[in-house]
C-alpha cells in the first residue's frame, strides 16, 4: 500500500512539474509573439505615416514612393496574418524595406534622408553600387549608379531575390524584378551581373552570384526550420514577391514620424 502511494504522489510531482513547464514555455511563446508583433506595428505605422506625406517631385522620387506604397500594402496585409513571431518579423522586414525606399525618395528630393535604418546580413552580403556604369548585354543598354538620376530613377536597398544578391543602388531599370515575381532568374542576367558589376567593391564576382542560389535554398530551409508552423498557405503568403496585393493598413496610427 506504501509503495502504491508512493507512486501515486510521484506521478502527480511529476505531471505538475511537466504542466508547470509547458505553461512556461507557451507563455514565453505568446510574449514573444506580442513583442515582435508590436515591433512590426511600428515600423508598419512609421512607413505609413511617411507615404502618407510625401509627394515625389521627379521621376526617381516619384519611383521610389510607389515601391514604398507596395511594401506598406504588403506589410499590412502580412500584418492581418501573423500568427507566429517568425511571421511579425517578415513583417518588420517588410516594412524596412519600405523605409528604405522612403530614405531613397527623401534623398532624390534633396531632403534629409532620416536616420539610419537596421540593416540585415542579405543587404550586407549584397553589397552596394559604389561607381556609375554602362553596359551593354545582348544588345541592351543598362546603367547603374551609386545616385538617383534621369538614367537611373529604379532603386534597389540591396538584399537576395530568388537567392541571389542584388546591391544596395540606383539603376536604369529593374532588371530584378522578373526573379522576383517568378522566383527565378532568366539565362542572360549572368551576362548582366558580371558585366554590371565586375570589379566593383563589395559586391560578390559573378561565379559566387551564379552559386547563389544553392546558398539561398539553404537559408530558406534554416529559416523554415527556424519558424517551426509558420509554414503552409499563412507562410507562403509572406515568401516570393514581398509587393503583394494584399489589402492595406487600416489604421495609420500615430507612428514615430518624427524621426524623419
């Protein structure tokens, strides 16, 4: 009978010490979860409040604005779907990367661009344009430069598309953008890359851009790993082209704008 007893408080120590700690763990799950979500709030309210009120005044402006509107819309929208804290960071990614295209117009138009923005290992690793160039790949002119100007109004912040770096800078036009919507890069923009950027500073040569991709796979899969349930059709929402279409931020809020 002793020993049944025994048992019996053993087994009710022990299943209090396992409830006790999963409380534990899903209450540091739920604060962090509230802390990234009311970090990504904020970086969504400052875009906001920032494309709110400016106006572009020339082409590279007006440009950099309109991507900037696209990153506000698509962090709203994630916003409205986070369920996990990996999510709300997708969001706070989003958002910076709205800011800066806001610092790229704020600067085209000759104001103060604002204070500097965090900057993550992607943008770091791809580098920025630090000369102006002109090249011509398969019969068609490109140009990239360190500043806004009438042959280079398409800014980039810098970072990996479709797992491959593109720098920090203005250009011509946005030779990223298929990658982006396809999740794939065309045959020719090697060609592109190593004739745009070979030599430049900073930036990776063209045979660690082509190897790129596998590199990118790779963190996508430690990422996903990282994230646990953030995946299936929540989780896809938030991957490929961070643009999106999703519906707008409701709320504008009061935001730190004045910072700006």
């Amino acid at each position: 009978m002793t020993t049944f007893v025994v048992v019996v408080v053993l087994i009710v120590v022990l299943g209090g010490l396992f409830f006790a700690a999963a409380n534990r763990r899903a209450t540091a799950r739920r604060n962090e979860l509230e802390n990234a979500k009311a970090d990504a709030r904020r970086w969504v309210e400052r875009l906001g409040g920032q494309v709110m009120s400016l106006t572009g005044t020339d082409e590279a402006s007006k440009q950099a604005l309109a991507d900037a509107a696209e990153r506000y819309t698509a962090a709203g929208s994630q916003m409205d779907q986070v369920q996990t804290a990996e999510q709300a960071r997708l969001v706070t990614k989003t958002a910076l990367e709205g800011l800066y295209y806001i610092r790229a117009a704020r600067s085209a138009m000759g104001m103060d661009p604002g204070p500097d923005l965090p900057e993550d290992r992607d943008q770091r690793e791809a580098g920025r344009v630090t000369d102006d160039r002109r090249v011509s790949v398969e019969g068609h002119d490109y140009e990239a430069s360190p500043r806004p100007g009438a042959n280079t109004p398409h800014y980039y912040p810098g970072g990996r598309v479709a797992g491959r770096p593109v720098p920090q800078g203005w250009y011509s036009e946005p030779w990223w953008k298929p990658a982006l919507v396809a999740g794939a890069w065309g045959v020719g923009t090697f060609l592109l890359f190593d004739a745009m950027f070979s030599g430049m500073a900073g930036i990776p040569d063209a045979a660690a851009w082509e190897s790129g991709y596998d590199a990118g796979q790779a963190d996508a899969m430690a990422d996903a790993d990282a994230g646990g349930d953030a995946g299936g059709d929540t989780g896809g929402d938030f991957g490929g082209d961070m643009g999106g279409d999703g519906g707008g931020w409701g709320d504008f809020g009061g935001g730190d704008f004045g910072d700006f």
